[in-house]
C-alpha cells in the first residue's frame, strides 16, 4: 500500500513538474499573442471590474493597438472608433461566457490584462492533472502518467496552454465532467453526482458547451436501456438528469442576458465570411451553410492526422475501445458524438470546437489501449499467451 501510495505521489509530481515547466514556457513564448476573440474577452473583463461599455473598449482598443495583432490587415480596424458591423455584432455572442473574464476581472487588479494569460496556463496544468487523476481510475499510475503527459503535449492542448481564450479553461472542466461521470459509474453516489453537475456548470458558462455531457449520458443511457439493466439504468438516467439540469440553467441564463441563438450564430459566421474572405457572395445563406458544412465533414479526419499526426491515438484509441467496460465505453462515444456534433452549430472552427472536446477522449481511449499492449507484451516476454492480456471482466477490460 505504501509503494503505491509513493507511486501515485511522484506520478502527480511528475506531471506537475512537466506541465508546470511548460506553461512557464509558453507565458514568455506567446506573451504577445492576443486575438480579436481575446479583445472581447479583456472588454467583458473590464465592465465586470465596473466600467461603461464604452470605456471598456476604449481601454480594450488601447492595449489591442500596442499588440501585434492590430498590424494584421484582416483586424487592424477593429480596434478603433469604426470597428466593422460583424466584429462590433459578434461582442453579443459572447454575453453567455461570463465565467473567464470574471476570473479575469479579479486578476485585473494585480496582473492587468496578462491575467487572462495566466488563468489559461493554471487551466494547462491543472486539466493535465485531472486527467491523470481520471487515467488512474482506469490504468497503473505509470501508465496514467504517460497518458498524461500525452494529453498536455498534445497540438491542440498545448498551443491553447498560455493564450488569453477560454478554451483551456473550458478543458479543465470538461475533462473533470469526464473524471466526475466516470467516478459516477464506478461509485454512483450523490457527492459524484454533484461533482458531476459543477463540472458541467463550469463548462457551460465557460463556453456554451452543454452537449458534451449531456452527449456523454446519453451514450450511457442508450446502453444501459439496452441491457435492461436496473441499476445501471438509474445511474445514466441520473447522469442525464443532472446533465440536462447544466443545460437547462445556461438556457435561462441565456435568455436572462439575451444572448444569440443558433440562427443569430450561424448567420455572424456567414458575415464575416462574407465581409473579410469574401465568401458567399452572390450566394444564398443557406448554400454557404451547406458547402461549410460539408467542407469541414471532408476536412476533419484529414486535419486531425495530417496537421497533428493524430493516426497513432486514433489507433490506440480504438484498440481502448474494443476492450473497454461497456459503460465506459459508451460514455466516452457519447462524449465524442456531442464533440462531432458542434460542427453543426460552428462549421468554420474544427480545432477548438471539435478537435479539441475530443482530445481528452481520445487520449483516454489510447492510454486503455496502450496499457493493454503493454500487458501483451508482459505476457508475451513472461512465456504465457499473449491474448490473456486482452482479457477482462465480462463487462469489458480490468486492468487494475
């Protein structure tokens, strides 16, 4: 027990170190890279710290003109007294992410506008400890640790680690909605539960992001209504109650504050293709949505191994699912359907909408495939059949 214990402590130390060294990195490496979603994101902070909406972006506009960004032809007119209709419109759409730029409101004070910096790189190293804590529920402590570091260094992680955008804030919780529902199914007991519903609250008014869970209790409920099966049945009915409790209070949030519909979403897109790119034109609304659409179902398996090499996980990640527990298994497809399923309500923006919901499920997968190939080869050097290593409980694998 005490050499577990001691293996457990220095996996977490490990990753510590590594993510922690490497978020420092990325602070002085990207420390000037702010986007046109980032100006918004500084706005909201600075109302939330007591300012008019004027002068918050008339304080927004003068820290954006002194950054590289204000030098790139496509936005260099957005921070001034004549910003363009589609970027002064997509401010509204952002009315429902209220969670970062409060966070940011309080570092304010101290930090300035590079506390929008820093709440995304605490976001980088504490998402990579939850999901090594997540990978211990499933795999031996090395194992989860390699897995682990894998998720940090991934493209779409660790290029989010230290800028100044939700996203990486909006990982760590919804990789702790995937912990919390996977604890859920192991020990389905009300404290989980909760830990279940904050996660998805915190997801939800990080980004608008609701259908990840929700996607994930519905993979579970579809399986356990199939096996017929009591038990198993009230924990994915919990799971989806609690889920769609998460997007129940974001809708009424929504309309509380008045914020965009899908429509109202789609329809800036096709703006703002048509203004800066050139999209479009002469086209109807629903033509460009249908050639977007198509455009990023024909582009996203290309992108994910091409640009980032994702060939090798997506391999692994399907030998973990091949073995996994059935319930696990069925969250995690859940997870992905939801994570697919926002190419619907965005098809301009695959990396951080899609690809990056489905790191953390991907990595998880892999990580159970991994640590089954090592268990073969255990096997295999120890002299008894390879193929034992595959075995499992009934309900799929066991490794611990």
């Amino acid at each position: 027990m005490r050499s577990r214990r001691l293996r457990t402590l220095l996996a977490f130390a490990l990753v510590l170190l590594a993510t922690a060294v490497t978020a420092a990195y990325r602070l002085h490496h990207d420390a000037r890279i702010w986007t046109s979603d980032s100006a918004i994101y500084l706005r909201m902070a600075l109302e939330d710290r007591g300012l008019s909406r004027e002068e918050a972006k008339r304080e927004a506009d003068a820290f954006m003109s002194a950054t590289p960004e204000a030098k790139i032809p496509e936005s260099k007119d957005f921070y001034g007294p004549h910003t363009p209709p589609f970027y002064a419109a997509q401010y509204e759409l952002f009315r429902t992410r209220p969670l970062y730029p409060r966070l940011a409101a309080l570092l304010y004070g101290r930090l300035g506008p590079h506390g929008m910096q820093l709440i995304s790189a605490a976001a980088y190293v504490a998402a990579s400890l939850v999901m090594l804590w997540l990978l211990m529920l499933l795999v031996p402590d090395w194992t989860a640790a390699l897995g682990a570091l894998a998720f940090a260094t991934a493209p779409q992680v660790l290029s989010l680690a230290a800028l100044p955008l939700t996203d990486e804030l909006a990982l760590l919780f919804w990789t702790a909605a995937l912990g919390a529902m996977l604890l859920y199914l192991r020990a389905p007991r009300p404290a989980v539960l909760v830990a279940v519903l904050a996660a998805a609250l915190l997801l939800t008014f990080t980004r608008p992001a609701a259908y990840l869970p929700f996607g994930a209790a519905c993979g579970v409920l579809a399986v356990a209504w199939r096996a017929g099966e009591s038990p198993a049945r009230r924990s994915a009915l919990a799971l989806l109650a609690v889920t769609l409790a998460a997007g129940l209070a974001f809708a009424a949030y929504s309309f509380a504050v008045h914020g965009p519909g899908l429509t109202a979403q789609l329809r800036w897109q096709y703006d703002w293709q048509h203004t800066v790119h050139g999209f479009g034109a002469g086209g109807s609304f629903v033509g460009w949505y249908a050639a977007a659409l198509a455009a990023a179902l024909g582009l996203l398996l290309t992108v994910a191994v091409y640009r980032y090499a994702a060939l090798l996980p997506l391999v692994l990640a399907g030998v973990g699912l091949r073995v996994a527990r059935r319930a696990d298994a069925a969250l995690l497809v859940g997870a992905a359907a939801g994570a697919l399923a926002a190419i619907a309500a965005n098809p301009l923006e695959l990396n951080r909408t899609v690809l990056l919901p489905l790191t953390p499920v991907v990595v998880i997968l892999a990580t159970i495939g991994l640590d089954v190939l090592f268990r073969a080869a255990r096997a295999a050097a120890g002299g008894s059949e390879a193929g034992d290593a595959l075995a499992g409980s009934p309900d799929g694998y066991s490794p611990r």
